[in-house]
C-alpha cells in the first residue's frame, strides 16, 4: 500500500562518477510532503541526491519512486514530471539576455504552452508576492543577488510545481541579502509549498523542516525532526558537523 504521504520513496540507491567518486552509497529514504533539508559537510553527496530527484543525475543502481511511480522506469512520463518539480540552484540560473518579466513568462510558455498574457498576468502576481513588481522590466546583471534569487524563485513557482528542490538558495549571497530570500522562503513554507532544501542555514532549518537528514560520505548516518537533530543528535559525525557551522571554530 502507497502511503500518501510519501512524495519520494528512494531504495538502495548508488551513484559513482566515472571517475570513481563514491558520491551516494546504499541510500534508503523516505521524503514526506513538507519541509524536508538536507544537512552535512561538503562532498557529502547533498546536491548530487537533490539533482537525482529531477533527474538532472542517474543512479547506477537503485530506485527513486515519486508518488509511488519509479521515475527511471523506461516508460516514466518525463516530460510531465519536470514540470511538477521546480528547481532554485545557488547560482539563479537566470538567463542574462531575458527581462525579469521574460524569465518568469519563459517556462510558462514553453512548458505550459501559456499565452503571452496570461504568462504575464501570472509573473505580475508572482512579483508581487515577492516584492519585486518594480523590477519586471530590468535585466538580472541589473539586480542584486537576494533579487535574482527571489526571481528564480517565483520563476520556479511559475509553473506551480508539486514540489520545489532548492540546492543551497543562500549560500552565493551577501549576508544582508540572506533574510530576504529566506523570507520568500518561509511564506512557501506556510502556504503549504513541498520543499526540499540543502542549506547551510540551520535556524531556518530548526524552525521550518519537518524532518532533516544528515549525510556524510554519501551515506545517511541520521534523520529526524529538528529537535532531534539540534537538540539529541546521536551520532558522533553529526555532533562534530553541527558544532562546525553553528559555533564557527
Ligand atoms: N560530476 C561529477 N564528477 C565527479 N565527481 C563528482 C561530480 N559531482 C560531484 N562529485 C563528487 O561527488 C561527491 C559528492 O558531491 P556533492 O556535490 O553531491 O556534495 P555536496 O554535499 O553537495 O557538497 P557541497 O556542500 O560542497 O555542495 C564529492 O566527492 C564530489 O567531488
Ligand atoms: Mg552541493
């Protein structure tokens, strides 16, 4: 029986770059609807799990269910997939020769097959949502990183994704431009958004996530709700990593 609960049911999972890089070993997990973040030191394998949930890598060996459908499956509907699964990198990925208005209408229109109009009547609303109305019309070289962030962000929610995959959306800004992405973030959260989100930012992640998952060389050494992992964490690896970026030393 499919628990509806579980958005991503991940078994046995494995991937080794060609030149050797054990980057995820023997991954076993559950991913429920909600705030899900992925913690750990680098290398050890969080983006490359993330990427896997779109696809954008392939397991060697193992199998990733989305809503209880195997998304390597030969027959799996790719096409429809993508578009339910948004994706915000630390870099934006804005294209640079595009308005504002022409990144947000971009997937609209290509991935949706939305009219010109009633793209922009939905990348308005999305401005405004976070805070950038006024910038419709300017470049992204002509804004600042937090705003490209936020616009990456509502170009992702464009094409209301089930779900939106966010590989470290803070750690490419400037320390003032922080708070207002993560802001962005935190409505997502409370407007009921599935996210699943690598980040170094562990106050967001104590208060949002619903569940955090530690990885180290590749491997999941502990999961839990944020209490537990702040407060109890068991394994010694997770206690060395968590004194690493919250104390700084
Ligand atoms: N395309 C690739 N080819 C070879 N090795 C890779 C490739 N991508 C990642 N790796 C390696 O796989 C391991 C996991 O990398 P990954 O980027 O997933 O780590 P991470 O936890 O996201 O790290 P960071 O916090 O630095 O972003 C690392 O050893 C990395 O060097
Ligand atoms: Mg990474």
């Amino acid at each position: 029986m499919m628990d509806a609960n579980i958005l991503f049911e991940i078994k046995n999972l494995y991937k080794t770059f060609g030149d050797g890089t054990r980057a995820l070993v023997d991954i076993n997990l559950n991913i429920k609807k909600g705030v899900t973040v992925f913690i750990g030191p680098s290398g050890s394998g969080k983006s490359t799990l993330l990427r896997m949930l779109n696809l954008m890598e392939r397991p060697n060996i193992g199998e990733i269910k989305y809503l209880g459908h195997s998304i390597l499956d030969k027959k799996f509907d790719l096409t429809d997939y993508r578009r339910k699964i948004g994706m915000v990198f630390q870099n934006f990925h804005l294209f640079p020769h595009l308005s504002v208005l022409e990144n947000i209408n971009l997937p609209q229109i290509k991935v949706l097959n939305r009219s010109e109009e009633e793209a922009t009547k939905i990348s308005k609303n999305l401005l405004e949502k976070v805070g950038l109305l006024d910038k419709i019309n300017q470049y992204p070289n002509q804004l600042s990183g937090g705003q490209k962030q936020r616009i990456a962000i509502a170009r992702s929610l464009s094409i209301s994704p089930d779900v939106i995959l966010f590989d470290e959306p803070t750690s490419a800004l400037d320390p003032e431009m922080i708070g207002e992405v993560l802001k962005v973030m935190k409505d997502l959260v409370n407007s009921g958004m599935n996210m699943i989100i690598v980040t170094h930012e562990m106050s967001f992640a104590k208060a949002f996530a619903d569940e955090i998952i530690v990885l180290d060389r590749g491997k999941i050494i502990e999961y839990g709700t944020p209490e537990e992992i702040f407060e109890n964490p068991k394994n010694e690896r997770t206690k060395d990593f968590l004194n690493r970026v919250i104390n700084h030393f």
